[in-house]
C-alpha cells in the first residue's frame, strides 16, 4: 500500500523569512481565542532603551475579563501589560510550518528569535492566579443528594464475567493456572535466595504452576542436575548465581 504525500510548501524558506518563536501564558492564549475573528487582540510595541531591544505586549482592553473561572471572577482582570523576557536561538535550527485544510504543510519562516512573554506581577495578578488554583483543585466528582431512588443503574450480578473466565480457564487448564513469566521468574529467584538447590516437587508447590510451564522457565534460569549428590534438583545458572563466596566453599567441600 502506498504512503501518503504530503505537499510541503517552502516560498517561506526563498523569501528568507525571520519569525519569532515567543511563550505566552495560558490565560493569554484562552483570551486570544475568545476574540478569534473579531480583529485586535492587542498591540505588540518595539523600542530600544540604552541600545538594547526591549519588547512589550498590550493586550487589548476588551479582552481583560477572564474566561472559565465562573461568576467570581467578575471583579478580577487579565493583565494587560506582558514584556518580553528575550533570548537567543542557541545555534539551534528552528522552524515554523502552518497545515492547511487540504493537507499541505507551509514552511511561514525560520526562528531568529525567542522570546518568553511575561505579566507584570501586580495584586490584580495576584488574585487572578489565586483564583485559577482554586478553580483547577476543585474536585471533579461532587456528591449530589438525590430526591428519588435511581432506576436506571446497574443491577448486581452474582458473579462478574470476568470471574466466569477465570473459573473456566482454570477447569480447563486444572487447579493450576500459569502466571505472567515475569512473575514466575521473580518467585523463583526468591526461593533460590533460600536455598540453592530444589527439586522440581517443591518449586511446583512454591509457584503454584503447571509442572510444564515451570519447566519451560526454568531452563532458561537454571541448571538440572543429573549427577552428584544433588542429582535430580534445579539450581540457577552461575550468571543468575550471587551466593556468598565462603557459602559455596562450604557447599563444595560437603559434596
């Protein structure tokens, strides 16, 4: 099957346009949407103050009343006057493309600048921030007191289809049903912290797994021993192995 094209437009890149790439507050960005298509937003002021660039936003006055935060937030206003905190490009490569309806990507320009735009910090703000907290922790779940009974709910079962998959999976598989692997391998791994070597009788008792499962796992972790004196027993494999140096001295000695 075919990929896709996707058209990328870059008269952007030939005309060598510079844009500037500059952070703005939520608050400003949920204003800004408000007034999408009814014009100005606000003025965006340019100067210099002892050679260097010093950059502003004002917002504009019909957008000061802020948005999702109720009726309580009648008497608070957005802050108007935002300057900009101006930084360099850091020898980065940075880009800004725009998507049309029609899927074709535009390259608008390359980043020359970086700014981050910041609210003067007055009690107005303040306030406005005071209230945005607790807005944001108010609980997403409130009790409500019901006039009548609900009829329309859930009735209880007597038991879950889950639990009905459960209880057949294990008459299918007998009294034993086999674990995440993961699982399996973490319980042996623990029990041969005990004791080194086992028989497969009691790994089966200590896993609660299907004697073939345990098997297929174990020979990935451990070594069966078919001679010595520990002769029909699993022990780990020595890269899984971190038994004390004087406790398998012991060991070969007794052996």
């Amino acid at each position: 099957m075919a990929e896709k094209k996707t058209e990328v437009d870059l008269t952007g890149a030939q005309k060598n346009a510079g844009v500037w790439l500059v952070k703005v507050p939520k608050y400003l960005s949920q204003q800004w949407a408000k007034a999408s298509g009814k014009g100005e937003v606000g003025k965006l002021n340019i100067g210099k103050r002892q050679g260097k660039s010093e950059v502003s936003f004002t917002l504009s006055e019909d957008l000061t009343s802020p948005s999702g935060l109720g009726e309580k937030a009648e008497s608070l206003h957005v802050p108007r006057d935002h300057p900009f905190t101006m930084q360099t490009v850091g020898g980065q490569t940075l880009a800004v493309y725009s998507e049309s309806s029609i899927d074709k990507i535009c390259l608008e320009g390359m980043v020359v600048q970086r700014a981050e735009c910041r609210p003067v910090v007055n009690e107005s703000y303040m306030k406005l921030k005071k209230m945005q907290i607790a807005e944001s922790s108010k609980p997403v779940r409130l009790s409500q007191k019901l006039d009548k009974a609900v009829t329309n709910n859930f009735k209880p079962v007597s038991n879950h289809l889950t639990n009905l998959d459960y209880e057949k999976k294990k008459k299918s598989e007998g009294r034993m049903v086999r674990a995440e692997r993961q699982q399996v391998m973490d319980m042996l791994f623990s029990a041969f912290e005990k004791h080194q070597y086992y028989n497969i009788k009691d790994l089966v008792d200590i896993t609660k797994q299907p004697v073939t499962y345990l098997k297929e796992i174990l020979r990935e972790i451990g070594v069966y021993n078919t001679k010595s004196t520990h002769k029909s027993t699993w022990e780990l494999k020595p890269e899984y192995r971190h038994y004390k140096v004087e406790e398998e001295e012991v060991e070969m000695k007794s052996d």
